[in-house]
C-alpha cells in the first residue's frame, strides 16, 4: 500500500506542477499582446499627430494670398490673387480631408461614445468646432466665394492631438511610476518603504475627479454662450456671425483644462518613485502638487474667461484661437514641470532599496 499511495502523491502533485508554467506563460503572453497593442495605439497617434502638423504647414502657406488680398492695390493683382485663392482653397481642401477623416478619427470615436452614453465629453464641443468651420469651408470652396478656415481647422486639430499626446505620456509616465513604487514598497522595511500606491491613489483621484468636473461644466456653459453670442452676431451684422461662432467653439476646447491633472501627478509620481523623501518633504511634495494643480485648472479656465469676450467682440479669429489654445496648454506644462524635479540622490536610493530587497530575500 505504501508504494500506491506514493504513487498517488505524485499523480495528486503532479498536475499542479505542470499547470503552474502554463498559468505563467498565459500571464506573459497577455501582458506581451498589452504592451504591443499599447505601442501599436502610440505608433498610430504619431502618424495622426504628424499628418495633422505637415498637412497645417502646407495648408497654412496655401492660405497667405487670402491675407494678402486686403493689401493689394490694383484690379489686376486682386484678378490674380482672385485665381491663386480660388486654387488655394482646393489645394487646401485636399489636404484637410485627411485630416478630418483619419488625423482627427479619435475624436469623431469620442463623440460616437458620448452619443451613446448621452453625455456631453470634451469631444463634443471639438466635432462641433470642426464641423462648424468644415462645412462652410467646404461649400464656399465649392461657390468659389466666401471664407474658408482649413488653416483653422489643420492647426486646430494639431494643436490638439499635440495637447493629448502629452496627456497620453503623463499618464504612462503616471502608471509606469505607481508599479515602479508597488514594486519598491513590496517587501522592504518599514524603515526603508517608499510611499504606498493606495495613498497615491487616493491623492490623485480627488483631483483628477475636480479637473473632470470643473472641464465638463466650462464646455456646457461655453457652448451654451457660443449659441447665444452667434446668434446676437446673426441678428446684427450676419456676415460676421460664423467668424465669431467658429472662434468660440474652438475656444471651447478645454485642452489645458485636461491637461492640468494628469501632468502634475505624473511629476508627482517620478518624484515618489525615483525619490525616497521623509515624512515633511512627502507632505511639502503633496501641497505643492495640489497647489501646481490648481493653478494649472484655475489659471486655464481664467485665460479662456478672459478671453472669451474678445472672440465674441470678433477680435479673435478662428486660427488666433487655435493659437490661443496651444499657449494656454504650454503654459499648464510649464508650471507643472516645476514640480517634476528628479535627483539622482533619489534615484541612487530606490536602487539602493532594490539592493537591499534582494539581500534580504537571499
């Protein structure tokens, strides 16, 4: 009997010694087909990113005898500047196409979503800027007279898919820093032990919950004045009604608004993970981080406040409100690259940490 219940131990022990490598190769393929379809997403968002920036170049060099026209003295240089915009605007045409239809797909996605789940995101209001300066575009390409705004709508669309893609990498740089921390703070004396990814998380997600709220209110209370200020400019001068409704929509992009959380975090993150600071610097750290973080959402929605008044006086045109966008969203990460400070110091310690983690399991 004793050499059958050996036998039986084996035959007991044995399924589980051989399912164990298959449950670990499972886990890696998983995370190798994770991290190819996160590589593969980035690959294509420069491709959009970099369509969006040539296809503005150009469509902006193809947009100058449009401006030259109100310099031009004499009927045969307005004739030929007549003819060059008239091809221009084709020229023009061609190129944003592509940028509609495949540089700006992500967003038409986003909105399909918000269609779905009845809510109004921060796409929203960038389909409707696009359309709305589209459209028009489109159909005085067409008649041969009127304005058209490709060069609003190339520079629109780059200055935002730029705005994102800088989210996108904070927010990697966020996730790739927590696990960097999970894995520091696992097994190491108290003594030694980096702050715990729960206390991360319970910091950032009150703020990133306050971002999302005070973004989705500005874009609601921004299209609501864009309908109502457009429709005044329709009652008294109708010609310029869509120049300044297009400008406000575009305004309404609440880019350095999205941006104001996930970059401040992601320094916080570095900071924590590369550092090893005491009680009072985590806690100086934490206050400056909530205090960058607010001056980035607060200091946004004042520059949209501000100038807002201005597109709707028409002082602002469609391409200077795209440009207004991107200095908003470089000013956020600016402000926010004074927290992300990493020392080699810290660095040194987290490796030091590592080393002494492996001592210990040893």
């Amino acid at each position: 009997m004793k050499p059958r219940s050996s036998s039986s131990a084996q035959t007991a022990t044995h399924p589980q010694t051989a399912t164990h490598p298959q449950t670990a190769n499972d886990s890696q393929t998983t995370a190798h087909a994770v991290g190819n379809q996160t590589v593969e997403k980035r690959r294509r968002g420069l491709v959009r990113l970099g369509l969006a920036w040539l296809a503005m170049m150009q469509v902006m060099m193809f947009a100058l005898p449009g401006y030259l026209r109100h310099e031009a003295g004499g009927q045969d240089s307005l004739e030929v500047l007549d003819w060059a915009i008239f091809l221009m605007n084709w020229a023009s045409l061609t190129l944003t196409i592509p940028v509609i239809l495949y540089s700006a797909w992500p967003i038409w996605l986003g909105c399909a979503r918000a269609w779905s789940t009845r809510r109004i995101t921060m796409d929203v209001p960038v389909g409707i800027s696009m359309l709305a300066a589209f459209i028009p575009s489109v159909m005085a390409t067409f008649k041969g007279s009127g304005e058209v705004y490709f060069d609003s709508i190339t520079m629109f669309v780059a200055f935002l898919l730029t705005a994102r893609y800088v989210e996108q990498r904070a927010s990697l740089v966020d996730a790739g820093a927590l696990r960097q921390t999970s894995v520091l703070a696992a097994g190491v004396p108290s003594g030694l032990r980096v702050w715990a990814p729960a206390n991360v998380a319970s910091f950032s997600l009150p703020l990133m919950t306050q971002a999302n709220r005070v973004a989705t209110l500005f874009v609601l209370i921004q299209l609501a004045v864009a309908a109502v200020i457009g429709a005044v400019w329709w009652v008294i001068e109708p010609t310029q009604a869509w120049p300044v409704l297009v400008s406000l929509l575009v305004m309404s992009c609440p880019c350095a608004l999205s941006l104001a959380a996930p970059v401040s975090l992601a320094a916080l993150q570095m900071n924590l993970a590369l550092g090893e600071p005491s009680t009072n610097e985590r806690e100086a750290l934490l206050a400056r981080t909530l205090r960058i973080t607010r001056q980035n959402l607060y200091g946004a929605l004042a520059w949209h406040v501000l100038t807002m008044p201005l597109a709707a006086m028409g002082w602002v045109t469609p391409w200077l409100a795209a440009l207004s966008m991107l200095l908003s969203s470089i000013a956020v990460l600016l402000n926010a690259w004074r927290l992300y400070r990493p020392r080699r110091v810290g660095l040194s310690r987290a490796v030091g940490v590592l080393r002494q983690k492996q001592h210990l399991q040893a």
